[in-house]
C-alpha cells in the first residue's frame, strides 16, 4: 500500500509539473488577446488563426529553406506582428465604432477566411517541423524538453512584455488608453498609431507562440481549434483585458487539463476545465478577479 501511494505521489506530481508548464505557453496566448481587447477593446476570434500562419511560417523556414530554428524564429515573430497590424488596418479600423456583434463577425470571417486560405495553398496533410527533442527524467518523472523550452521562452516573452509596457514611453500609452481611451485622445496621444502597435505586438506575441507550439504539434489547417476556444476561455474566466486574471486563469485550466488527463485521458482533461469554467461563470460571472457587487 504505501508503495503504490509512493508511486501516485510521484505521478501527482508529474502531472501538476507538467501543467504548470502547459500554464505558461497558455498564458502567453492569453496575454496576447487580453492585450488587443484591453486597449482596442476587440476581441480577435481569429488569433489562433495567427498562431497557425506563425507554425506554417516556422515549418517551410525550417523544413524547405534549411533555416535554423532559433533564426526562423524572430523571422516568424515578425512575420505574424505584420499580420497583425495588417489586420487592424484592414479589418478592425473600418470597425471601430461599429457595434461588437460586428466586430465578432468581422473577426470571425478572418478566421474561416485563414482557415481555407490555409486548406487550399497547404493541404490538410499534418506536417511536423522534425526536431526530435529528448525527454527530461527526474526522480521517476518525465517532462516533455519541448515544453520546457515553450515555459522558460513564454517567461522571457512575458518579462519583456511587462519591462516594455512600464519603462518605455509607447507602453506608458499603451496602458493610458487601456484605462480611459477617450481622455488620451484629449490630450494629444495618437490613439490610432498605438492601436496600430498594439495590434502588431498582440501578433507578434501570436508568432511567439508559434515558435514554440510547432514543437508540440502538427502544423494543419485547423491547428487554432487546439487551442483558440481554450484561450478565449481563460481571457473570460481571468476577465477580458484583465492581465493578472488572465494569467491566474491559464494556470488553473493548465493544472486542471494536466490532473484529469492523469485519472482519465486528455479529452476527459479538456471537459473538466470547460465544466470548471462553466460554474465559475455563475459563481464569478466578470471574471475570477472581480469585485463581488
């Protein structure tokens, strides 16, 4: 008996490890939608679409021009932050003042848009990037390189993030116009160049993700739907534009994927934490942050 619960402690702690670092990647994805939705207040249905460009950017980089990963990688990043500006310019300016429902819909047709873009110039054939990267082992655990590597970069991308949005000029308004658009625009910022920033840095944070999801998964067209719908649902959850409550949240939909796919599989994962979001959603409807009224 005390051999077996030995050997579950052990699996225990493997499966909360290795959640906290599928948290990480998670949070990075979150911080780039509830960044856009803080400061344009929209929400991109379609950034995991962004995300998908990014992989097929890294895959044909790596696997047909022989670019090494870590130059593919900042190529990529800047890749999708150009998208994402072109996607502000194009789609959500004209927008602006139109109602949400619009907006949703706007988002939501770039989305099927990218999608069989992605369908007819690729294929549905599932591509892999073909870097084989070696299983770390521990005291009988084992943790994917690959996702370590997601966690200690998806940091970094944060920290750079917060030292940008707190000790550069362009941050400081980026953050201004999150907390009151209007005055700002009163007293002389150039609300539609920050928008424009903060749509390419939302992207370029997409292509962060990029880099580091195509060493996890398959590059295909509907790759976003792995990950899009649980990303929208922790930026709810965490409460939009809310950075903390988003942070807080990924990590919570981390742990809960990580331990149920430890009783049961990863799809009884995934219906634990849509279940866990659906009752937070009567017990904290503004988010896991908000002030009860």
């Amino acid at each position: 008996m005390q051999s077996f619960l030995e050997i579950f402690d052990i699996y225990l702690l493997e499966a909360m490890v290795n959640g906290i670092l599928l948290g990480g990647v998670l949070a990075l994805l979150a911080l780039g939608l509830n960044l856009i939705f803080g400061v344009i207040d929209v929400t991109w249905i379609c950034y995991a679409e962004l995300v998908m460009v990014g992989m097929y950017g890294m895959y044909y980089l790596v696997q047909y021009y022989g670019v090494s990963y870590y130059f593919a990688a900042p190529l990529t990043i800047l890749l999708v932050a150009v998208l994402g500006a072109l996607l502000h310019w194009l789609v959500i300016s004209p927008l602006l003042g139109a109602p949400p429902i619009n907006q949703l819909l706007a988002t939501g047709g770039v989305l099927f848009v990218l999608q069989s873009f992605a369908t007819v110039a690729f294929g549905i054939d599932f591509r892999n990037l073909g870097i084989r990267l070696p299983v770390l082992q521990f005291a009988d655990m084992h943790f994917s390189y690959s996702r370590l590597l997601s966690f200690i970069a998806a940091l970094v991308g944060m920290v750079v993030i917060y030292l940008f949005m707190t000790r550069t000029y362009t941050g400081t308004a980026i953050r201004a116009i999150a907390q009151d658009r209007e005055i700002m625009a009163l007293m002389g910022v150039d609300t539609k160049k920050i928008y424009l920033v903060t749509s390419a840095l939302g992207g370029g944070l997409a292509g962060l993700a990029a880099c580091l999801l195509v060493l996890q998964y398959d590059v295909h067209p509907f790759v976003g739907l792995s990950f899009g719908p649980i990303t929208f649902l922790i930026c709810v959850l965490g409460g939009l534009g809310n950075f903390v409550g988003g942070f807080v949240a990924a990590f919570l939909f981390a742990e809960i994927i990580s331990l149920g796919s430890l009783f049961s599989d990863l799809e009884w994962g995934y219906v634990l934490a849509f279940a866990f979001f659906i009752v937070m959603m009567f017990v904290r409807p503004g988010g896991l942050l908000a002030r009860r009224q």
